[in-house]
C-alpha cells in the first residue's frame, strides 16, 4: 500500500510534533510505501533527521492557495496513493484518492474573533465541512475536539475516530532550572490572544504582591516562540507589570531544555481559553511537575483530577491556585502523583499504531 502525508508543517511546532511522532513510528512497517510532501529545505532537512526506511520525499507547494489545490490533484493522478492523510485542514479536493485528515481543534469557529481574519475563518469553516463529506475518516484528538468539529460540520460520528496524542515518557535533559537562581512557575506556549498570557501576568502580580515580605519570591517564567500579533502589546505589559523585575522571557528553547524547565518548576501554568489537545500539560505531568490550567476545550478530559483547573479569564482564581500549589508540599506531591498515573493513558507508540490502523482500513 502506498500511503501519501502532507508533511508541510513538520518543522513548526505542536502540528510538527504530531506529525514528526507518527511518521518516525508507522514509517518501519513492512509491506508499506510512503509519499511525504515537504516545502522547503528546513523541512526536508528536520525529514531526513528521522532516518526514515521507504520514504520518498515531494517538494510541495506552499499551503492554503488555487495553486496548491492543482499541484495535489495532479500529485494524486501522478503517483496514486491507496490514501492520502492530511494531519492539517488542507487536502486535495479535487482527487477521488481516499483520504483521512485530522483536526487539532476548532479554536477559530469558537472564538471569531481569534481568527487571523473572518476571510481565513471562513476558509477554516469551508475546508472543515468538505473534509466531512470528502474524507473517508476523520480524526480527532480528543473527545472535546471532535465534538466541536460535529458541531461545525455535522458529520456522522461513525466516521471520526477519537485518537489522543502521546507524550515521551523517557527524556534526558541539562540543568537549566538551575541556572534560574529563584523558585518559579512556567508557560510553555506561544502568545496568540486566546492563550491569555496577559492574565497570567496579572494573576502572577497578585502572586508577587503576596510575597512581597518574603526573603524569597518567584519568577514567571515564559518560553516559547512569541512572534505573533499583539506581541508587542503583551512585551509592553510585562515592562509596565509591577512584578516585571520576576518576569523572564526565554523564548524558544529545544526540547531538552524545555523538559529541565518544566521538570524544575513549581508548577507549569497555562491560562489558554481553549485547547485542542493541551500537549504541553501531558508533558509536564510526565515530567512531574504540577499543572495549573484554565479548563477551556479539552483540558477537562485531559487532566481529569490530574491538575488544578480554574475558570478561563479568572485571574483571582489562578493567582490563588499558584500559591496554593506554592506554599503546600503535599498538594505538589499529590498533584505530581495523580499526573504520573494520569499521563500513561497517552503515548505516541499508541497514537501512531490507531492511526496506522485507520490509514489501512481507510485505503481498502
């Protein structure tokens, strides 16, 4: 069976993590061939890293344009994939080819007014309701997402498959948290409006005021990539913040030092309005350390009792919520054990052999 997969977002960073995960585990299976569609050379370079057995790697098209819809209609007739999964809302739409695509969440058709624009929502919104009636399955990676995409398409819940992403369990990592000096809390994530930083920060200033006569206060640390709009609006908060002397901005880190921060924070704290999944809280579970999280999306069924979930936009509930895991030992310990339990529901192992089996039964 040959097996196409648009791989155009691998270099990026929670879709390419997904799809880096999958490729790396269903590419060894005997009897299969794979056409893996790439941009640019950043792309094919993050590929190869994989060292990958019966890949053929395409130069594809950049994504979301006419002219990509041609160049995938003319790359199924060309080489005639039994099935072409897309782990992203683009998929050729003009091939009959059998096709299976997963949906991450459904963040813009919630929430309007996060959408880059209403003319890319509306994009969203069209790819979404074709992808119901022209893939063969449908996958999900969680209950919450795929109830969301039920919502906006009314697909038949027969046709989607609830798959939830993994985690890596066994991770070696530098001592990066102790080049950090002061205790400190961690976000992990971008700052896209409905990741809600600017109420982490108030809520952190409020964690900060209370602490304010102790020999030692914590940090709020943030990591990961921050080059969106209103960027600079939420720089501009943290150096009007009165906490702002506490407030470190890291920026992008690999996935080692990521792993020693979170491992060697009090907590990780993600205020986000809405996930798809919340990947960066599997891994912290993982990791040991204990979540904080506003349970918007799927973080409900992903932490279960696993974390501490508070209101989205309740600053005065997440500032209590990190000083009470601050200041109780025991409540750290048991949030750490009941993550540890929690995480073993999730594993990338598990997740690309369910997808594998959907991709087979998919190309019949």
């Amino acid at each position: 069976m040959r097996i196409a997969i648009d791989a155009r977002h691998i270099s990026k960073g929670g879709i390419g993590e997904y799809i880096r995960e999958i490729l790396n585990r269903i590419t060894h299976e005997k009897n299969l061939s794979f056409l893996v569609i790439a941009i640019n050379e950043e792309d094919f370079s993050t590929i190869k890293a994989l060292k990958l057995e019966g890949v053929n790697i395409i130069r594809g098209p950049k994504m979301f344009s006419i002219r990509e819809q041609i160049w995938l209609a003319k790359f199924c007739r060309t080489y005639k994939p039994d099935i072409f999964f897309s782990p992203h809302v683009t998929f050729p739409i003009f091939s009959s080819c059998s096709k299976v695509l997963t949906v991450h969440d459904t963040i813009w058709l919630n929430y309007p007014q996060y959408a880059t624009s209403q003319l890319a929502r509306l994009y969203f919104l069209v790819m979404l309701k074709l992808a119901a009636w022209k893939c063969k399955r449908i996958i999900c990676i969680s209950k919450s997402t795929a109830s969301d995409f039920s919502h906006w398409t009314g697909v038949n819940s027969n046709r989607i498959e609830i798959i939830y992403n993994g985690v890596n369990l066994t991770r070696e990592h530098p001592n990066i948290s102790q080049q950090l000096d002061l205790p400190y809390f961690v976000y992990v994530g971008n700052w896209k409006p409905w990741k809600r930083v600017p109420d982490l920060i108030a809520a952190f200033e409020l964690v900060d005021a209370a602490c304010a006569n102790q020999k030692v206060r914590p940090k709020l640390i943030l990591a990961g990539r921050h080059n969106y709009n209103h960027s600079d609006d939420i720089a501009s908060r943290i150096q009007s913040s009165t906490a702002k002397e506490y407030i470190q901005v890291l920026g992008e880190l690999n996935r080692s030092q990521l792993n020693s921060l979170i491992a060697g924070s009090i907590a990780l704290v993600n205020p986000s309005e809405y996930e798809g999944f919340g990947l960066t809280l599997v891994e912290a579970m993982a990791l040991g350390t204990a979540v904080i999280a506003a349970n918007g999306g799927s973080v409900p069924e992903v932490m279960g009792n696993a974390g501490i979930l508070v209101q989205p936009r309740d600053v005065n509930s997440l500032s209590h919520a990190m000083l009470s895991v601050m200041n109780n030992a025991e409540l750290r310990n048991t949030l750490t054990e009941c993550g540890k339990n929690k995480v073993n529901e999730f594993s990338w192992e598990k997740t690309a052999q369910l997808t594998l089996n959907v991709l087979l039964d998919a190309g019949k």
